[in-house]
C-alpha cells in the first residue's frame, strides 16, 4: 500500500504544531514538574517524528533509532523523577 506524500507532511506539521506547545510548557511551566512534563512531551513527540519518517522514507533504522531514544528518554523521565522525590543526594 503506497500512501500519499502529502499525508506525512500534514503528519509533519502537525507534529510541528505540537512541538511549539510543549516548548511553552517547559520555557513557561511555573513549576519544575510542569517542565518535566513538557520535555517528556517532547521526547514522545521526537520518537512519533522518526516512526513517521522512517514510514515515509521506507528506512527500518529511523524505527531503530526512535526504540533506542525512547528507552533513553524513558530512563531520563525516570532519574529526573527521583531527583525531585529527594532520592538522590
């Protein structure tokens, strides 16, 4: 099935459109939590882009790289997580 080129730009600029949003959230977030999120936002954001990419371009290694990333923003999230909880000193 050979989808329309003109798809993954709407795709694309949607995702633009989303990325301006979640930099808002982490430039304006009040608090540390409310950045968090949106750079976890925007990590998801980033592994959704390169899944697309890599649809639109017929590449396995942009899916490759979006699994690894995904797992290293995972990871992030996570220590980020602990940080504020007061767990690491």
């Amino acid at each position: 099935m050979i989808i329309d080129p003109i798809v993954f730009f709407i795709v694309a600029a949607c995702f633009a459109f989303f990325v301006v949003f979640s930099l808002l959230r982490i430039g304006l977030g009040p608090t540390i939590g409310d950045r968090v999120v949106g750079l976890d936002t925007l990590n998801t954001l980033v592994v959704a882009s390169m899944i697309v990419l890599g649809a639109a371009f017929d590449q396995v290694i942009f899916v490759d790289v979006a699994i690894i990333y995904a797992l290293l923003s995972f990871v992030g999230t996570l220590y980020v997580a602990k940080y504020l909880e007061g767990g690491l000193e």
